[in-house]
C-alpha cells in the first residue's frame, strides 16, 4: 500500500504526532512481536511476577505474538497455533514465569 494511501497508517490522524520512521508499512508477525515484547517486559511481567493477574485483550496477531514469545515458539510451530476468537486463553505461570498450565475458560 502506498504511504498516501488513505487506508494507510501514515495517513491516519491518530498516528500524526508520530514521526513517519516508525509507522508500519506493513505488520507481519516479527514486527508485531518486535512491538508487543516491549509491553510484555515493561507491564506484563513486572505484574506477574508480583503476583498480579493480568488481562491482556488484543488483536489476533498481537495475541499470536504474545503466545508465540510465552511458550517460546518457533515461527513454524506458530503456524500450527489456532487461537480462537473470544476465548480467553489462561497462562498460569510459576515465579520465573514458565507456562504451568494453559486453558481456554469455558471449555
């Protein structure tokens, strides 16, 4: 898509404060991983390694980024990963936060 393009991200008045360098072309899953993993890092972790449950609602391919890093997944193991719409996913990790148990809440 052309950076003029009115669907584009560098279009968007939500992003104009931003410098152009660092709005997407385009959002693969390493970009997006290269986006969420500093959250993870900076909130998410700090939070559960607190004791803290925390609640992470997300677009599909940042969820998928996220449980690809969790479970330390290669880029083609995550390919096999079907991560329904509107079923939250529970990671219940110990005090290093390794995964001790993942499920889907109402299943």
């Amino acid at each position: 898509m052309d950076r003029d393009d009115e669907h584009s991200a560098h279009t968007d008045r939500r992003y104009a404060s931003l410098d152009d360098s660092v709005i997407p072309d385009a959002e693969n899953l390493k970009v997006t991983l290269e986006r969420a993993l500093p959250f993870w890092e900076d909130k998410i972790a700090p939070a559960l390694k607190d004791g803290k449950n925390v609640f992470v609602g997300a677009h599909g391919n940042s969820i998928r980024a996220l449980v690809k890093h969790i479970k330390g997944l290669s880029d083609d193991e995550i390919m096999d990963v079907e991560i329904p719409n509107f079923s939250p996913l529970v990671f219940e990790f110990d005090e290093k936060l390794n995964v001790v148990s993942e499920y889907y809440l109402g299943k």
